[in-house]
C-alpha cells in the first residue's frame, strides 16, 4: 500500500469516526432534571386515581366536584405539557431512541403490564382498589420508564465521549 492510499485510508477512517460520533450526538438526548421523573409518576398517578376513582363522581357538591375536576385535568395534563416544553427547548431527535430493541421493549411494555394489572384490581377488589392500583401502577410505571429512558441517555452519552477519545 503506498503512502498516498494509507493517508486515504486512515482519512476515511477518521470521515467514518466523525459520522459516527454526530449520530450519537443527535440520537443522544440532553439529561432531564432529578425531578422530571417524580413529577411525571406523581401527577400521573394522582390524576389517573381520581379519574378512575369514585371521589370525583361522588362528590357531595357541585364547588367540590368541579375543585376535584379541574386537579384531575393538571394533573393529567402536567406529564404532557412538560413534554412539549422539552421538546421545543431541544434540538431535532432521530428515532429511535438509544439502547438495544429488547431494552426499548421493555420500556413500552411496562406500562401495559401496569395498567393491565390495575384493570384485574379493579375487576377483582372494585373501583375505589382499582382506581388506587391504577395511579400507584400507572404512576410508578412512568416514572420508571422516564428514569430508564435517562439512565440509557446517559449510557448513550457515556458511548460518546468514550468514542471521541479513540482518535
């Protein structure tokens, strides 16, 4: 090989490095706060129990029942907004998101199996049961998946600074 084809060669091999290394960084969201993953499973918890729940339906007065529906709808509404929030404070994202295709079945999946969990409480123990494992389940579920969403955001970060050092 002579010494023109070698500076090609190891040219191309920097070029694929470089490509690399900007997929990762646009794959590679930015870390959420410490508490966007309480806040998530905790308002998503609290609304979907009162939603399913018999306290917002048999509320003794009308000023009662509405002071309980509009804490249902935040409540309902938080995790959604605070998404968007992020979304227009990032830059453009590629899909999918970071680590393996059972990992990211995994993160999916968990809330399924939560709120089918909370469906079989609810059939088996009645509303008032059903409605509390459906905000404990379906609360917990999401926080979870977004903290494992930002446990593989910072593998995927980890990954990229590691593959920025090997040149």
């Amino acid at each position: 090989m002579s010494s023109s084809e070698y500076y090609a060669s190891a040219r191309a091999r920097g070029d694929l490095q470089a490509a690399e290394r900007a997929r990762l960084t646009a794959n590679t969201p930015p870390p959420t706060p410490a508490w966007w993953a309480p806040t998530a499973g905790i308002t998503h918890g609290v609304g979907m129990a009162l939603a399913a729940g018999p306290l917002l339906y048999e509320a003794d007065s009308a000023a009662r029942r509405f002071a309980l529906l509009l804490v249902t709808i935040a409540a309902l509404a938080a995790f959604p907004v605070m998404c968007a929030v992020r979304v227009l404070r990032m830059r453009v994202r590629s899909w999918p998101p970071r680590g393996t295709h059972g990992q990211r079945m995994l993160l999916e999946f968990l809330p399924v199996v939560a709120y089918g969990g909370a469906a079989l409480a609810y059939l088996a123990f009645g509303q008032s049961v059903g409605a509390v494992a459906l905000g404990v389940l379906g609360g917990g579920s999401l926080w979870w998946r977004e903290t494992r969403k930002n446990a593989l955001g910072a593998e995927a970060r980890a990954t990229l600074r590691t593959s920025g050092h090997t040149e």
